[in-house]
C-alpha cells in the first residue's frame, strides 16, 4: 500500500477503517439475504400483473372470442396488434432484467499489474481522476489501485468499473459490464407502459360505463391502469435522466458530483470530462453497431478502465491548483502558480515535501499528504474511510 496513505493517521482513523472493513466482509457474506431480493420480485410481479391483465382483460375480450355471427373485424385485428406487443415488450424486459441481474457490472481486472500496489510504473498509466495530492487514486478495502471512473460498492464489497449506481431493483451494481441492459429494461418498460396507458383506457371507459359489468372487472382494469400510469410516468422520466447522461458521457455518481460540488466549489453539470461527441458517447453505451443498440447483446468496445478524454476538457475543467476536481495531476498547475507567484520555486516542485523532496514550499502551494478529512470525490480517497464508501441506490 503506498506510504503516504497511512502518514499522519492516528490509531483511531485505523480502528474505525478496520471495523468497517470487518463489516464489510460481513455484508459480502450476506449477499444471499431473502429480503434483498425482495425488490427484485416487486418489479417480476408488476410486470406479471400488468400483462395477465392486459391480456385477458383487455385483448382477449376485443379478439371475441364468444361472438360467432357479428365480428368487429377492426377491432380484432387491434387487439391481435396489441396482444403481439405486449408480448415483445414483456419478453424483452424480462430478457434484459435477467440479464442486468446476472451480468457482472465489471471489476478491477486481477491479472493486469498496472492495478496492483507493486506496480513501479516504469510505463506511467494515463489516468485522469487523482488524488489532490496528484497520487493514484486506490481502495484500501479491495487493495488495488482504481481505474479512472471506479468506484468502490459498499453493498456489493468490490470496486467497480465505470460504477453508475447500486441497485436495489437489480440486487446488482450498475456498472460498465451491465448499464446498457439496464437502459433496455427502462427502455422496454417504457415502451410496454405507454402501449397499456394509452391502448386499455378505453376497454377502462367502456368497464366504468357498463352497468353489467362485473365489479370484479371494473376494478382490476382501474387498478391496473392507474398502476399503469403512475410507473410509466416513473420510467419515462428516469429513462430521460439516463439518455441525457448517456448524451453528456456521464454517470449518475459524476453527475450527482457536480450538482453538489464538495467546498462550495462551483462547476458545469452539463459538462463531463469523457464527453467526445454524441454518436461515440452513445457507442461507448450501447455498442458500434446501432442496429444492435436495442438487443442486449453487442456490448460497447473496450475494457472498462481506459477512457478517452474531451477534447474540450480543458476549457470545461480549468486547471485547480488545489485539485478541487482530481481529474489531472496537479504538477502543471502547481508549476504554473508557482513560476508565476513564487519565482524562487520555478521547476522545483518535484523537490517538495509533497513528492518526496525535502524543499519547504509555501503554505499554499501544495496540498497536504496522508489522510484527508474533506468530502468524497474524484479528488479524495472516496473508498478508503468509511464515511466515504461510494454507495449510491
């Protein structure tokens, strides 16, 4: 583990780390509660239930089936239209739901040195995300260095690559392995509530103002609508969230990030460091091949720990000479505050306490080493406190 994580901590930052990691190991030992897959079976039950009534309470009665003279021949056709539908949707988001659930989001590679602690870095990786200390960013817990975009789970006990989010409806983290399964299964659910919303309201209308029919009847087909209604309105605004994330090149942690930026630092929501144009951001999500984008097959190229940077990421993110951001090393803007403040330090910033040197710099000049108090984010050691373990449902 590098040395200057564990400079200037005291005996009871170490305890309280130590019993969080002891907890940790046991939330990874109850991965099989029951009732975290609870949520699992409300979302297999909500589509279960939307369908059977659907089905036999709106389609089979417009197939009638019971007329043998009189045959509304448009109509029937309609509900054969809607019943082929139906069935394509709910097929597709169990497909993509499954495959969400057991689709590994993706982890710090084991047999890939340029993660492991005793790398010398004789090649130096590109990285973009520091420490503001301008060091590696690392996870105590899983004991590796972290990729770019990484983050470390508190609920699943890893580190994960290009980590969108844990979810709970999935009993699964969101992550680069898995999140363009998960846009389908919003996509498709989408597509499945706006087909029952908008196609049932009549069979809806005609059950309310029928007197013959059975309560049993009205009831289901009210109660199903308005199910109906409250999740497509749900979906559809989350699925806009993430299509405008998938636009910006962004997760839901580093979108989360800039709208609350730590230090009352101020920044652009809008902006991220990975966005490279909207086609490649849309490819870098849903695969090269646009004929594929709405099969949860062909997943994009890559491996999940190297990114390419904005073009414009300079102007987006001006350089911090306090690392507010961690995305760069701090040396060039250090070297520039330094030559233009400090003349007497011009080139000597790698002999500062800070990079191992033994040159005193002024106060402002470098940020301090070791253990770091401030709030999580790109540029602290988000996953190596417990206050800090990136967790978000």
């Amino acid at each position: 583990m590098p040395g200057n994580v564990e400079e200037g901590r005291g005996e009871e930052a170490v305890n309280q780390e130590q019993k969080f990691y002891e907890n940790s190991n046991e939330s990874r030992e109850r991965r099989d509660d029951f009732f975290k897959w609870v949520p699992v079976f409300w979302v297999l039950g909500s589509v279960f239930f939307l369908y059977f009534v659907y089905v036999f309470f709106h389609c089979i009665p417009l197939l009638q089936p019971d007329e043998e003279d009189i045959v509304d021949i448009a109509v029937q056709q309609r509900a054969q239209v809607e019943l082929m539908a139906i069935n394509f949707f709910t097929l597709m988001i169990l497909l993509c739901y499954a495959m969400a659930i057991v689709m590994h989001p993706g982890g710090i590679p084991e047999n890939d040195p340029r993660w492991h602690y005793d790398y010398n870095e004789i090649q130096p990786v590109n990285l973009h995300e520091r420490k503001k200390t301008g060091d590696r960013r690392h996870c105590k817990w899983c004991g590796k260095y972290k990729p770019d975009r990484c983050h470390h789970c508190r609920a699943c006990g890893i580190c994960i690559l290009k980590m969108d989010h844990h979810c709970p409806w999935l009993y699964n983290c969101v992550g680069f392995g898995n999140y363009k399964p998960f846009v389908l299964v919003l996509v498709y659910a989408m597509f499945d509530c706006h087909l029952i919303v908008w196609t049932m309201a009549r069979s809806v209308t005609d059950a309310l103002t029928n007197v013959h029919t059975p309560i049993t009847t009205m009831f289901t087909l009210l109660f199903a609508e308005t199910v109906a209604v409250f999740y497509c309105i749900l979906i559809t605004l989350f699925l806009g969230f993430h299509i405008w994330l998938i636009n910006q090149n962004m997760t839901t942690i580093e979108f989360c990030e800039k709208v609350l930026p730590k230090d009352g630092a101020k920044t652009n929501y809008e902006a991220s460091l990975y966005s490279v144009g909207i086609w490649q951001n849309c490819t870098s999500v849903l695969g090269s091949n646009p004929f594929c984008w709405l099969l949860p097959f062909c997943p994009p190229e890559g491996d999940g720990c190297n990114y390419t940077k904005s073009p414009v990421a300079g102007d987006l993110y001006p350089k911090d000479p306090y690392g507010t951001y961690g995305y760069d090393s701090p040396r060039s803007s250090f070297a520039q505050l330094n030559a233009d403040e400090y003349p007497s330090y011009k080139g000597l910033e790698e002999n500062t306490p800070a990079y191992g040197g033994s040159i005193q710099p002024p106060a402002r000049m470098f940020p301090p080493m070791g253990y770091h108090s401030g709030s999580a984010g790109y540029g602290d050691e988000e996953d190596s406190r417990p206050s800090d373990v990136a967790s978000v449902s």
